[in-house]
C-alpha cells in the first residue's frame, strides 16, 4: 500500500474550493492534515496586514505541533487551488506513526526542521529587537548626555558668578563700614564745632556791642554743626540698613553658590550614570550581534 492510499485509509478525506479556509489562526488543533492534491499556503495575521509563512505540496503535511501540543493554530490555512486533504485526528496519528516507520521519520525531520527555523527567526527577531532597543538607548543616553554636560556647563557658569557676586558684596561690605566709620568722625566734628560755637558765642555775650558780629557768627556755626550731624546720623542709619541689606544679599548669594555647586556634584554623577547606560547598550548591541552569528 502506498503513503497515499495508506493515509487515505486511516484519515478523514475533505476537498477544499480554492481560497477555502481550512483552519484559521487560533482555532483548537484537533487534527493534522496530509495534503493528497493541490497545494496548500498558511499565512498570519500582523496589524491588519497577511503575511505568508509556508507553502505546502502534495505528500507535505502540516498541524501536527497544534495536536501534538494541544495548542491554538498559530497561523491560518487556506487552500491555494482545489486541493484533497486527509485529516487524522490523535488516534489515527498514533496509529499511522506506529505503523509507518518511514513517515514517523518524516515527521520527526520535519517537526526538527521546523523547531529549528522556529528558533532561527526567534533568535534573529530577538537580535533585531536587541539592536533597535540598543540603538535607542544609545540614542537616548548621547542625548541626555549632552543635556546634562550643558546644565552643568550653566551650573558651573552660575557658581562661578555666583562666587564673583558673594567677592563683590563683601568688598560693599567693607566699604559701608568704611563709610560708617567716617561718618562717626564727621558726628565728632559735629559735636565738636557745636561745642565751639557756644563757647564763641558765650566769649562774644561777654565782649559785649563789640562780639555782637561774632555772636552771629557762632550762631551760624552752631546751626551748621546742628545739620551736620543730623545729615551724618541719617547717612549712617541708611549706611547701617544698606549694610543689613548686602548681609542678607551675601548670606543668599554663599546658600546659591553652595546649592550650584551641589547641582554641579549630582550633575557629575548624572553624567557617570548615562555613561554606564550608553555601556550598557554597548553590550545588548554586542549580544545581538551574538545571537545573529
């Protein structure tokens, strides 16, 4: 008996109309299909788009993974022209592969061949899949790179302002108190005219018609020493609130340079991090590579 009229013998013929689905994709493998006559295509379906995995001709035979694993169709089978199948269900393979050594060799070479075309394309997809995920974080790590060098490049640029500014306010600093310290002579000489002045005036009373002119005089001087050091007191109570101010300006511009340096520090170790990242898609790059050899 032949391979044909022995499968015939042992499985359910069915004819099938060109383009006539046999099974569709997901479909429970119940049985496997010897094809007699025609040919046979399966195809899957990917975002909306059919693609073709196999092609099959008289005397191929295919299903035999879904019912031997009890597993879904993971493809679709649809007639390429009229074709006659023979279909054995669990039972009837058993019993084909039992008694037909030559076709359990068969289907032992073809269940090898196709695990072993299965794992080429998993491994080759797995490798493309590798590559563009290394690409990207490749990509993605220059990118952040370079973002992170220019904040730090800015933070570095602000601290050092930042120190020119706190040097700046310090040299204020001292010139207020500078200025403070004159001013405290200039309330010396104040209070010394003034007290000049009464002794000029007290020394014109006792001249009499003669000191009248000078009295005038000491007057005016006791006025002028009245004024100098009311001016010279507002001028070193600004003085004094202009120096409480740039203490405060100071005391701001040292927390802003220390928090810049601290950006500058964690920035630092940013750049170390995305480093180890673009290492790290070195080496996914460097085992998909790997697996496609």
């Amino acid at each position: 008996m032949t391979e044909a009229e022995l499968t015939k013998s042992q499985g359910e013929q069915t004819e099938y109309r060109p383009g006539q689905t046999i099974f569709q994709e997901g479909d429970a493998g119940s049985h496997m299909y010897v094809l007699l006559e025609g040919s046979v295509e399966v195809y899957v379906q990917s975002a909306g788009v059919r693609i073709p995995v196999a092609k099959f001709a008289p005397g191929d035979f295919f299903g035999e993974m879904s019912l031997l694993e009890g597993l879904p169709r993971s493809g679709t089978a649809v007639a390429a022209e009229r074709c006659l199948l023979a279909s054995l269900d669990e039972e009837s393979f058993r019993k084909r592969m039992a008694e037909d050594t030559a076709f359990a060799w068969r289907v032992m070479k073809a269940l090898s061949s196709r695990i072993r075309n299965h794992n080429r394309e998993l491994i080759l997809k797995i490798g493309g899949d590798l590559q563009e995920v290394s690409a990207q974080l490749d990509d993605n790590a220059r990118e952040i790179h370079q973002g992170i060098e220019d904040i730090a490049s800015s933070a570095n640029e602000i601290e050092s302002n930042e120190k020119r500014l706190a040097g700046q306010v310090k040299d204020v600093q001292t010139l207020s108190e500078r200025i403070v310290s004159t001013l405290g002579f200039l309330q010396q000489v104040a209070r010394q005219t003034q007290i000049l002045g009464l002794n000029a005036g007290i020394e014109a009373s006792r001249s009499g018609e003669f000191g009248r002119g000078f009295l005038i005089i000491a007057e005016e001087i006791r006025k002028l020493s009245v004024q100098s050091r009311e001016n010279a007191e507002q001028i070193a109570l600004l003085t004094e609130q202009i120096g409480s101010k740039i203490s405060s300006v100071a005391a701001a511009s040292e927390d802003s340079s220390r928090r810049s340096n601290e950006q500058a520090v964690a920035t630092n170790q940013m750049v170390v991090s995305i480093g180890k990242v673009a290492q790290l898609a070195d080496r996914l790059a460097g085992l998909s590579r790997s697996l496609e050899s």
